[in-house]
C-alpha cells in the first residue's frame, strides 16, 4: 500500500505519543538497577541492590502480600455480587432498573476522593480502619462497575437460543446455567475478575484513609514517594509493570478480546 | 395420538392436530405467528389461554426442560464449547442416561445423519450442512415424542439446501417421528410435508395435504402465498356460471348457489392454446425461464393473466397478440 | 408492573446502599450540620477557595484538550492500521492505563525534577544553563495528569473511528477529496460522537483527581479533591470537606447530565 505524506506525518506523531505513553514505563528499568546510593540518571553501573533491600524489608513484603489478598478477595467478591447484579440488569425487567443501573455504575463517576472520605467516616465509626475486610468492601465497591460493564457486555452478545437450546434438551435453569452459560462466558468472567484484581490492587485513594498501619503496598509506596525518593520504589514499579503484564496476556489469552473491553 | 395447540391470544384461537408420524408444515410469512406458535409448543412462550398437549397428556404448564420435544433452531444453535458428541450426548445427560447407554445411542445417531468421525470436531469446524446435521442428531438422540423444526435450511445455499431436504424427510419417515416444520418458503414445504398449516396474522387459514393447498386453496391469501396464481373475483349468476363486474363470464366446477360472491383461482401452467374458456391478450412482457415462458397478458374487459407455456418454438415477443384456454376443471372457485 | 429477575441484584444492591450511597449522603449530610449554610458560603464564598475551584477547572480543560490533541492521533491510527499494529498499540496504551498511577507518578518526578532526567540532559548537552522548574507546579501536574487520562481519550476515539465504514473515506478519495478534506469532511464530523464522550470522561475525572497533583503539585498547586483530603485529614473538619464534596459533586453530575442532554439531541437529529 501507498504510503502518502499526511499517513506518515500521522505515524511519526503517533510515534512520539506512543514514546510519551510508553517513558515512565521505560524509564524504572535502569534506575532500579542503579549500582548508585541516590537517584542518579544515567545509573552509573548496574547492581541488585534495589530489589533486595524491597525482599529483605518485612514492611514491603507485608505490604506486598496484603494487597495480593486484598485484590484476590475484591475479585472474588466483586464477582459474586456483579455477575448476578449484571444477569439482572440485562435480563430482568423490574422498576427502578435504570436506576440501579446508574448506581451500579455511579461509583466511577463519583470522586474517588469523595467515596474515600464518605466511607472513611463511616468505617471510622465502626471500627473497621485498618481491617484488610473493611478494604475489600471499599474496593468492591469500586470495582463493581467493571464486572457489570464487562459480564453486562459479554451477556448482551449472548446467543440466547442456545440457552433455549439446552431447556428443550432436558436441562434445568440451574444446569443450563452451570453447563451453557457460565462456561460461555468465561472469557468475560476471566476479564471482569482481573480487572477488579488489578484495580484494587493499584488501588491508593482508599487505601491512604482506610489502612491505617496495615498498609498495602500502593499506600507504602505513597508514603515513601512524600517521604523520600528513593530507588526501591523503582525496583517495586518495575514489578508492579510485570504484574500487569501478565496480567494483560491473560487477558488477552484466556479473556474476552482486549478491543471488546473498548467498547 | 393426538395433539392440541388451543386458543392463544397472540395467535388468533389457533388449533391444530398432528397425527402420530406425520410430518406437518406450519406454513407462512414473516409475523404470521408461526414462530409464536412454535416457541409455545416448545414451551418458550407460555399461552394466554389454550392448551398444548402430547399423547393425550397436558403439557401447557411443563417447562420446556420436561416436555421431551426434540427442536432445531434456526442457527442450530450448537453448544459452541462442547465437541459433535458432546452436543449429542447433551440431552442424554440431562436425562441421567448410563455413560455406556450414551456413547451407544450417541454414536447410533450420528451414524444416521452420516457424521461418524466428527466425534471430537468442534461445531466451528464444521460446514453448514454437517452443523445442521449434528443439530438433527442432538434433536432425535433422545427419541423425543415430537420433533419441531424452526426453518432449519435457510442458511445452506439452495442445492445443500434440496440434499438436508430430502434426508430429513428420508430419516422423519424412517423413524416415524411426529414432526412440526415452520417454514415461508412454499416450495420448501410442499417438499416435505404430509400436511401443511397455511397461517397469516396469527390465525390458521387452511390445514390441508400438500395438493389440497395448491390446488383447491381455501382463500385469497393461501392461493397467493402458494406458487403462482391468477385470483378474481365475481359472482355465480347460474350453476357453473361465474361473471366478473366487467360482464365476462367463465364455466366453472363448482356447487355453489346462483348469487354468492365468490373467489375464481386459474394456476398459470392450467393454460392451454385452447380450452372451454379463451382469452385473448396482448402480451405485456415475457420471460424465458428454460423450461417454459412466463407471460402477462393484457386481455379484455381490464384482465390481467399470468400464464406459463412450455418453451417450444419461439417466444411471444411484448405486443404480440396470444390466445389461451382453460377448461373447467383446471378452475378453482372458493 | 410485572416484576422478574430482581433477585440477584439484591446482594450487590445491599453492597451499594450500605458502603456507597449511605455513607456518601450521611457525609454529604455534614456540611449542613446544624442547619446552617455558613459552609456553602466559605466554600464559594471566599476568594482562597473560589481560586481552588478555579485552578481545577482550568486544568481540567487544559488537560481535556491536550488529551484530544494526542489522543486523536492515536485512536485514529490504531483504528485505520493494520490489525497486528492495532493490538501492538493497544497494548502500549493499555499496559500505562493498567500501570499503578503511583508507579507513573513517580516515574514523571523522577523525569521531570531538579536533578532529573530532563533536566540532566539539557544541562549536560548544553543547551540550558539552569535548571527548568517542570515538578511541583502547573506543568508537571499538567504532564502527569494528561499521561493518566490521555487512555480514557484514546478508547472512545478508537470505537468511533472503527465505526466509520472504510468505504466512505475511499469513496471521497474517489470523489478527489485530499487526505486532509476527507478528514475535516468525512472524519470529524463522524467520529463527533466518540471526541465528545472521551473530553466529557476525561473532564469529569480531571475535575475530581488527587493522586497526581497531590504528589506532582508538591502542595504549590491545589486542586479540589486535595483541598477535601487536607480538610479530613490535617484540618478534621468534617463539615467543610463536606461542603467541598457536595460542590464538586454537583459539578460532575451537572457535566453528566449536561453530555447525556447534548447526546441525546444529537442522535435525535
């Protein structure tokens, strides 16, 4: 294909934009490889130091397990509650189903810093700041509108005469659930898990109100950017980019296609 | 045996009987209900009022899981994740059928639509008319009490088309499997069918054998739904007598009393070069269709004629004058 | 009315109304405590905070149109590539999207600071003398939030564009339409949709972001939602981060509603 000018002029430009994107990514490799003490760009030379002063840290090994579990458990009950709640929302007919369907989604629209604070306040009051359970609810909360979006989508593309299909064979609700639906849909619920894992796992805003001395490891990071610039933080962004990494290959693999989420 | 299908809103007091091995045709156009009335045997649809029932028994409340009716859908609708023999195996399974009971009647029945070897295939890597065919087997697996046919040969191209045709008709008879096929293509079901249920706008208008429909329709709508045709309208003035507003008179069959308002059917390939009746006309267009012409003549008194010749010598060019003739007994009068 | 499938809302709906919509209305509720307005009128009332409100607006558009300036580029590209360069670039936008904001942040100061990478390079290949200041003020918020929001642009673009018909292009080609015509005439006007709903999603996002000018702004650029969380936290008053809320919350809903009034008008024509 002939290349014109103004295609080319629009590839290099997004080449550039792509560069923009892609440099804070880039630039954490060498410096949590730096052999130097401080912050220094070029590293002078290449050491490990970095990554075992963060295995050798029990505060960032703890930070690092707790938000494991905590993203774990936000998945899991992220799912339990919106894959119902997006099986009623596309199939059910009953008042008030736009409505919830704007709460369901609300919590994105809303300030993340005005649900922190609200639920905050609360939790202080039940005695929940500092409870690993108490950020799980928070993040499930906010991570509720990904699984509607994604399992609602996966459910509007569904073939309904195969559910059909397997009524008229014999098969109850529950098995054509269990045996048609669910497994078709798993690549929604595969991509909807994930993204409730990841966004709670990023997640600081709440984190920073709710964790109190048990922190998760986006809240340690904060507190040591405020405090003091220092390249284990490197060393922990760089395994922060690998997570995600493999996370988005499996989406991309076991997932609902990467461009459907898109949409 | 016998089945009902009474009095459904959205279909207009609809009844209909199939007999036990019969293969019925529910013919009609699009939003004629046929599909409503289908999704309501299946038990998709639940009746406003009416009841279904199978071997004497009620069935209207089951739902569709307990109803033993075997269905092909439209797209197949082929479980996309199980392989061919797990489609099959599907309502055996749900029927808590033994594990070597199923690999028996699983691997009976794809021996009868022909698809031994394809066990392990995924339905994807399959062409139309051998997913059609796992579709057939997954539907008669279980030897349901009746199989419905949701316009299953729409999406093969025409030939495949004629091939599944006459093989579901082959396997139908050799079963002797109670069969409801919804179709809206009138070929298509005169093919196929013992007997054909004509619908239009949620009510039956004729439930009849394949030629009874063609050739002796009950109404306007079933004469030109079914093949071609020439419909006017008239009056009996005498006995075999029918004449038109324009004062033209045709003999006729019919017992009907002098005075009644009646509908006059001439198929096209009735037309002789002559007959009892004759029309002149001049030919308004012609089409040459291989094995015949297809004409619309321009007659008098305002009549417009279809007529179908064989395709022997040359063909009357538009502005030609043409005389043709019908006998009696080639005219249906309703 | 007939009901049917209500049920498995239920549990998700309980989550929602107990840890999402009741905290935010009882904290909401603070900011009349006593049955006073005094804070309403503090917060819009004086010039110190009307400025906070100010400073978050300009950058929220400042950061809107710097979002579409780059983001159009690439959801263009990526929606008129080749399907291998389409993922490739999906990939380099949705690995900074799913990237800790922190890791970004962090990776921008480390960029953009005093001794940083910029600056190093500039002062070592000589073309300046001094440092420039590009952390802790405007640009580095600016910077930082826009490499943040500039995916949620991106995404919207790239649907829009998808759904434009190749053969419409193609077809103005034919006609003898230049490269930019086609895109001033058939584009624009079709991709409408998508630049609208990315500016309206960017927006409302930059309008309530914390993490980034909390840490980028070094407390010399102040936005609302790091005004709410000074109050919480350093101030402990309660009704006035409220009041905050409350008026930030109105504002969001208000460009909601706004959008979904002009959508709905424009697909109506």
């Amino acid at each position: 294909m002939k290349t014109s000018p103004s295609r080319r002029l629009l590839v290099v430009a997004c080449g550039l934009i792509y560069f923009f994107l892609m440099l804070p990514l880039l630039v954490v490799f060498p410096i949590s490889l730096s052999s130097a003490p401080y912050m220094q760009f070029p590293p002078p030379g290449l050491s490990w130091q970095w990554y075992e002063r963060y295995l050798d840290d029990p505060q960032w090994i703890d930070a690092t397990w707790r938000s494991l579990y905590i993203g774990g458990a936000t998945a899991v009950l992220a799912l339990a509650l919106g894959v119902p709640l997006a099986f009623a929302l596309v199939r059910g007919k009953f008042f008030g189903r736009i409505l919830i369907d704007r709460l369901a989604l609300a919590p994105v629209i809303v300030p993340t810093i005005i649900l922190s604070v609200a639920v905050y306040g609360l939790f202080a009051k039940l005695k929940l700041i500092g409870m690993w359970y108490g950020l799980v609810i928070a993040h499930t909360v906010l991570a509720l509108p990904f699984v509607v979006l994604v399992i609602g989508a996966g459910l509007r593309d569904f073939d309904r005469s195969l559910e059909q299909a397997a009524e008229g064979l014999g098969a109850s609700r529950w098995r054509t659930l269990a045996r048609i639906t669910l497994p078709l849909l798993r690549p929604s619920l595969v991509s909807a898990g994930l993204l409730a894992f990841i966004s709670s796992f990023d997640e600081v805003v709440v984190a920073l109100f709710m964790a109190g001395a048990n922190m998760t490891l986006p809240k340690k990071m904060f507190d040591n950017i405020m405090m003091e610039i220092d390249p284990t933080i490197a060393a922990v962004s760089v395994m922060q980019i690998l997570l995600v990494s493999i996370v988005l290959v499996l989406i991309g693999r076991f997932g609902r296609g990467l461009k459907d989420s898109a949409r | 045996m016998a089945k009902r299908f009474g009095d459904v809103v959205a279909l207009d007091h609809v009844s209909l009987q199939v007999a036990q091995g019969e293969l019925l045709t529910i013919l009609g156009p699009s939003g004629s209900g046929k599909t409503t009335l289908l999704k309501v045997v299946a038990g998709f649809e639940t009746p406003d009022g009416g009841t279904v029932k199978v071997g004497g028994i009620e069935i209207t409340a089951l739902p569709p899981a307990r109803r033993d009716i075997g269905m092909v859908f439209q797209n197949y609708a082929l479980f996309p994740h199980l392989s061919v023999a797990a489609n099959v195996a599907f309502p055996l399974e749900m029927r808590n059928v033994g594990r070597s009971e199923i690999d028996t009647r699983v691997a009976q029945a794809l021996a009868m639509v022909e698809l031994k070897g394809y066990e392990a295939r995924l339905p994807r890597q399959l062409s139309g008319g051998q997913q059609q065919r796992v579709a057939l087997a997954r539907a008669i697996v279980f030897n349901p009490r009746l199989l419905l046919l949701d316009e299953p040969f729409g999406a093969l191209d025409r030939k495949l088309r004629e091939t599944m045709q006459l093989e579901v008709r082959r396997l139908q008879r050799r079963l002797g499997l109670t069969t409801v096929f919804i179709t809206h293509d009138q070929e298509e079901a005169l093919v196929l069918s013992d007997r054909i249920a004509v619908m239009n706008k949620g009510t039956i208008q004729q439930v009849a054998t394949t030629t009874e429909i063609y050739e002796r329709p009950a109404n306007d709508f079933v004469a030109d739904f079914v093949g071609e045709s020439n419909i006017f309208h008239g009056t009996m003035s005498a006995p075999g007598t029918v004449t038109f507003d324009g004062g033209r008179t045709l003999q006729v069959r019919s017992e009907k009393p002098a005075g009644a308002k009646v509908g006059v059917l001439m198929r096209p390939e009735r037309f002789a070069p002559s007959g009892a009746n004759v029309f002149t006309g001049e030919v308004v267009e012609s089409v040459y269709l291989g094995t015949s012409f297809k004409l619309r003549l321009a007659c008098e008194g305002g009549l417009e004629l279809l007529v179908r010749q064989p395709a022997r010598g040359p063909m009357p060019a538009a502005g030609a004058r043409v005389t043709v003739g019908i006998d009696p007994e080639s005219i249906h009068v309703f | 009315m007939k009901s049917r499938g209500f049920l498995p809302a239920l549990p998700a709906l309980i989550l929602l109304f107990v840890f999402f919509l009741f905290p935010v209305v009882r904290m909401l509720g603070f900011s009349v405590e006593g049955g006073t307005f005094d804070w309403y009128a503090k917060a819009l009332g004086e010039e110190l905070y009307l400025r906070v409100f100010w400073n978050t607006f300009e950058i929220a558009l400042l950061v809107t149109f710097f979002c579409l300036l780059l983001g159009y580029p690439l959801g263009f590209l990526m929606a008129t590539t080749t399907p291998f360069w389409a993922t490739a670039g999906f990939i380099f936008v949705l690995l900074p999207l799913w990237t800790s904001v922190l890791v970004r942040t962090y990776a921008w100061m480390v960029l953009l600071g005093r001794n940083g990478v910029f600056n190093r390079t500039l002062i070592e290949s000589g073309i300046i003398a001094d440092p420039i200041p590009l952390l802790h003020n405007f640009t580095g918020v600016l910077i930082g939030m826009v490499h943040v929001l500039l995916p949620y642009m991106v995404l919207p673009i790239y649907s829009a564009v998808r759904k434009v018909d190749p053969a419409i292009p193609a077809a103005a080609a034919g006609l003898g339409a230049s490269s930019f015509a086609i895109f001033r005439r058939i584009y624009l006007p079709l991709t409408l949709n998508g630049i609208f709903a990315g500016s309206v999603l960017v927006f409302v996002l930059s309008l309530g972001f914390f993490i980034t000018p909390a840490l980028l702004g070094g407390g010399r650029v102040m936005m609302i939602a790091v005004l709410i969380e000074q109050q919480v936290r350093e101030a402990l008053n309660w009704p006035f981060a409220a009041a905050l809320s409350a008026v930030l919350l109105v504002f969001t809903f208000a460009v909601y509603a706004l959008a979904q009034r002009l959508t709905r008008t424009e697909t109506a024509r």
